[in-house]
C-alpha cells in the first residue's frame, strides 16, 4: 500500500504543469483604472509575455518580474506599438529563456531584433543535407548504373621540377603564436579614442571584423599610418589585471 502510495505521488509531482497561470488578449486599457490590481496578481512571478498590436504579433519577452516588465513597456519605444498583451506564469525559471528562445524563432515577431538562441541545442540541417545527397546518389546510381569505364590516357611527360620556397613556420608569419594559445583581448588609444582587438587561438588579430597577421598591421589598420611598431602599439591586461605592452613578453 504504502510503495503505491509513494508511486502515486511521484507520478503526480512529473505531471505537475510550467504553466501556472495566464491572461491572454488583454487590452492595453486595462492599466488605466486596473493598474493595482493587475500588479498585484502578477507581482513577483516569472514569466514569458506578448505584445500585440491588434490581432498581429508584436513582441515577445521574458521577465523575472512581469509587473516591471509590462509597466516599462507602457513608456519605452514600444509605447503605442501595442494595444493587446498576453503573459503566461511560469512555475520555474530553469527553462524559461529556452522557451522564449523557442517562441521568437517560431513567430518571429516583428519588434524583436534579437532572434532567440537555442542554446545547447544541435542545428539539423546538415545531417538532412547528407541524408537528401546520399539518397539523390543512390538514386542516379540505381537509374544510369555505374558510370562507364575511364578511358587510358598516355603518361605524359614529368614535368621538371620547380624550386620552391619552403613555408614560413606559423611562428614566423604571425609573432603572437603560442603567446596566447587561449585567446586575449588587446587594447589599444589612438587620437583620444579607444579600440579593440582580439588575438584568436591560431594567432591573428581581428579589428572591426579584419583579420591581420602580425600587430604591427593589426596596428595600421587603426591608426592609417604607413608604418607603426604594434608591439609598442598595443596592450594586454597581465595576471595583475594591469594594461602593459605586449612588447613585454619579447624580453
């Protein structure tokens, strides 16, 4: 009696629902003379929201404090983009992001400028794109057969063989490998304004979207001069969280 009794309770406990309450097409309007009450009834819930103008989809949200979040939006940018809201409580908040992630990449409102992030989650569509080739190459094979046999050639002639310059080593075309195999953010001010750079993992540095190879360039990309020392030029914060030139890791 007592293990189905505690069977009973578990399955009751899974088949709890996320959504513990809701309002759906509620006019704007009812802030006007419903303000306290409304506020009252959501305060301190988590949730998801919608803003609709009419009966179209605006924007969709999650807040930690609805009542904040649906007042704000009675002020910001948003205001008058919206006639119509809905919300949905939502008993924990462990999945309330996915679920918001979720809803704006299905209706893609049009006030969201953000798309959500599935995060964690893996994109399917190259697996489909393999499954459709195989299957188009199964097919072709099983209509036309194997393809006919390739005729023979006559060797040709062995070209001589041409002296090439060997590689430089990644070492030599980028100076900053294996100084941060991690990655770093280097900082730089020019003329009173300050910029960025990121040194990625196989040693080029990224400024505004451009990829350089040594900081010196990386530097002339900034400042337009024909030439600049960039290891003189730019900085990194040391373990002491200090700005220093990286021309100190060369001594």
């Amino acid at each position: 009696m007592g293990d189905k009794m505690a069977k009973k309770k578990k399955a009751n406990r899974k088949s709890r629902s996320i959504v513990t309450g809701y309002l759906e097409k509620i006019s704007s309007k009812v802030f006007d003379q419903y303000r306290k009450q409304i506020t009252e009834m959501i305060t301190g819930n988590y949730g998801v929201y919608a803003l609709y103008r009419r009966n179209k989809l605006y924007y969709i949200g999650l807040a930690i404090d609805l009542r904040k979040r649906i007042n704000h939006h009675l002020r910001d940018h948003h205001k008058g983009k919206w006639t119509h809201f809905s919300l949905y409580i939502i008993r924990k908040t462990d999945h309330i992001r996915e679920v918001e992630a979720l809803l704006l990449r299905i209706a893609d409102p049009t006030g969201n400028y953000m798309k959500g992030r599935l995060k964690g989650s893996r994109n399917l569509r190259p697996t489909l794109k393999r499954i459709m080739t195989e299957d188009s190459r199964r097919i072709i094979k099983e209509i036309l057969g194997q393809a006919d046999k390739p005729v023979k050639r006559t060797k040709a002639k062995p070209k001589a063989k041409r002296k090439t310059r060997k590689p430089q080593s990644p070492k030599t075309e980028r100076p900053l490998y294996g100084l941060f195999p991690k990655g770093k953010v280097l900082y730089c001010s020019y003329k009173g304004k300050e910029y960025k750079a990121w040194v990625c993992t196989n040693a080029r540095i990224r400024v505004n979207g451009q990829y350089y190879d040594s900081p010196s360039v990386a530097g002339i990309a900034v400042t337009k001069k024909k030439t600049i020392n960039g290891w003189k030029f730019w900085k990194y914060k040391d373990e002491n969280g200090e700005l220093v030139y990286i021309d100190q890791l060369r001594k």
